[in-house]
C-alpha cells in the first residue's frame, strides 16, 4: 500500500492494475514523531516499534516480515487501533 498527500489529507492508495481506490487513513502524527524507527533497525526493534504502532496510531497494516516473525515466536497479532 502506497501513501499520498490528495487534497491535504493522507491517503492510503491500493493500486489494482487498472484501478486506482483511495480511502481515507488517519495518521497519529504526534506519535509518528516522537517514534521513529532506528536506522538500521534489527528485527526484534522492529517488532517491537510495529507492535506499538498498532495500539497507538493503526494508519496500515503490519508488514508480511514482521507477520511472519510474529507466528514463529508464538506472539498474538495485536489489534489495530481503528482509524
């Protein structure tokens, strides 16, 4: 899923082909700010920066990698915060 400024909101994009669908996504920006991802994050800092997006903001879904890092070491999917 891809992230575009339309009209001054953000908006997630899903390309289909041909289709072009936009939906609305609100964005916790204060959090975003305040928690940055490391540069060069390992994986287990990663998982625990997704793990806390998902409770605190929920703008996208988590990635395949940290989904399937998730299911190796038995830890539940957290709940998205509904946008």
């Amino acid at each position: 899923m891809a992230y575009a400024i339309v009209w001054g909101r953000l908006r997630a994009v899903q390309r289909d082909r041909r289709l072009v669908e936009a939906r609305e996504v609100t964005l916790n920006r204060e959090w975003h700010l305040a928690h940055r991802m490391p540069p060069n994050a390992t994986l287990d800092q990663r998982i625990d920066w997704h793990l806390e997006h998902a409770r605190e903001c929920g703008c996208r879904e988590l990635p395949a990698s940290v989904v399937k890092a998730l299911k190796a070491r038995g830890i539940a999917m957290p709940v998205r915060k509904s946008t």
